[in-house]
C-alpha cells in the first residue's frame, strides 16, 4: 500500500524517462562507471557498487553501496538509503540536481532486433 516498483528499459536515459512518464516520483538509478544523468521531472539517486567509480565522481553520485561487497552491513547500508529517499521525497536535492543535470531521451522505435 503506497509504494509501486517500476521498471523501465536498460539504456540510462531512455529509462529515466519511461519510468518517469509511467509515474515515477522518485528514481534509484544503480550505475557501476558513474552515468551522470539526472532528469527534469523526477529526482534521480544515484548508487554506485563500485568505490573507484565513487571516488571519481563523488560529486555526482548520491550513495556509495561498496562497502557491502568489501564486508560492510547490508542493513545499515538499506536504512541509509531509506533516509536519504525520504528526505529526497522531502525536498532534498539529489547531485544531480545541484549540479542542474536534466537530460531526457525517448527510445528509437525497433532499436533491439
């Protein structure tokens, strides 16, 4: 009750997008090489599992999720993130945001065969 998962097609922007004209309000985005996307109608919380990535773009990235992989507590890494969706769907702004990052694309009609 009050929560909707969305999923969305695989190609960064295309699925911003799409999750966002299906009625996202808010948006966890997994990246591994740091994508620095954002979208102009719906937060975007960047998570990155990958610490080289984070400390290459810490700047753009809102979570860093490594420490799991290298013996970190998985619940303290999910109620962090918790924190951080509420206070995001609170008002907060996500890096992405700061930084004015407001990209959209639209998927080409057949472009998987």
């Amino acid at each position: 009750k009050g929560l909707n998962m969305l999923y969305g097609p695989g190609n960064d922007l295309v699925s911003a997008t799409a999750m966002t004209a299906a009625g996202a309000h808010l948006i966890l985005f997994s990246t591994g090489r740091g994508t620095p996307t954002g979208n102009p109608i719906t937060p975007v919380i960047k998570i990155t599992g990958n610490r080289l990535t984070f400390a290459k773009m810490e700047d753009n990235i809102d979570v860093d999720a490594s420490p799991i992989i290298y013996g970190g507590d998985l619940k303290t890494m999910g109620d962090e993130l918790l924190k951080l969706v509420a206070e995001v769907a609170s008002g907060r702004q996500t890096k992405a945001e700061a930084l004015g990052f407001t990209e959209m694309a639209i998927a080409r009609v057949c472009n998987f065969v």
